[in-house]
C-alpha cells in the first residue's frame, strides 16, 4: 500500500509532466500534427560589450520566404499593427533537426537570425516573430546599462 507521502510524490510527478507537455506545446513543439511554420527554440543573443544590439535566432521545419522581427517597448501581445519597430530579413539556412522529446526520425528545418540594432539601455523590449504569416507569442527582453 502506497503511504501519503509517496502519493503526493506520484502526482507531484504527474503534474510535473503534464505542464512540461502542456509549455512545449504552447511554445510551438512540433509533435507531428502542428504548424511547420511556427518558431520554436527561440533564442535572445546580447553582445557582451553593450553595443545595443541583440540577435535573435529560431527554427522553423518549413522553409519562410517572409519572416521578421515586430518589437516595441510596450507589450502589443499579437496585435502586429501596434508595433513601433521591423526588422529582418537577415540570414537564414537549412539545418538538421533532431526531437530530444520522443524517438523520430530526424527532420530538416531552418534557422534565422535577425539582429536589433540601437537599442536603449534599461530597457524592456517586446516582440514576436513572423513567418509567412504565422505569429509566434510575444516574447521580451531587458538591455542592461552602458556601464
């Protein structure tokens, strides 16, 4: 007979791997069925000499001929008209992409990277991605100070 500590302990687990699988898939994880097209594993680079400038980087499986960076210093969520600043396109390649979270076959994909440039220091930043039409979720940063 399970005790009330090991119960709690089951379900703690449970729970733990319910939301874990519930995050992936909010942030776009590809499990077979979703958008080719959707960022995933997106990635906020800051240069470690505070030029102002950030680079961010995601991958898609599906190839984007449009795609680009909408950011402000005010939280839009997704409404894209709402946002001050555009940048992109700037570099993009096929990649080979291999799940870490069940066993597949591997599958080519593609990577962009966009940089942001004259950006102020303590500041927020919020932005979204767009490829071909599909919009990420809104992400954010914060530049630190010059000094």
């Amino acid at each position: 007979m399970l005790k009330p500590k090991h119960i709690f302990l089951t379900l703690l687990i449970i729970s733990s791997v319910v939301l874990s699988f519930s995050y992936l898939l909010t942030q776009g994880y590809d499990f077979g069925n979703g958008n080719c097209l959707r960022p995933v594993n997106t990635q906020v680079i800051f240069s470690g000499n505070h030029t102002g400038k950030v680079i961010i980087t995601w991958r898609t499986i599906s190839f984007c001929d449009n795609y680009y960076i909408l950011y402000d210093t005010v939280s839009h969520g997704r409404d894209l008209s709402k946002y001050s600043f555009k940048a992109g396109p700037a570099q993009s390649g096929k990649i080979v992409m291999k799940s870490t979270y069940h066993k597949r076959d591997t599958k080519n994909g593609y990577y962009y990277r966009v940089e942001l440039r004259d950006l102020n220091p303590e500041t927020n930043y919020y932005f979204v991605i767009e490829n071909d039409g599909e919009v990420s979720f809104e992400y954010s940063f914060s530049m630190s100070s010059d000094t």
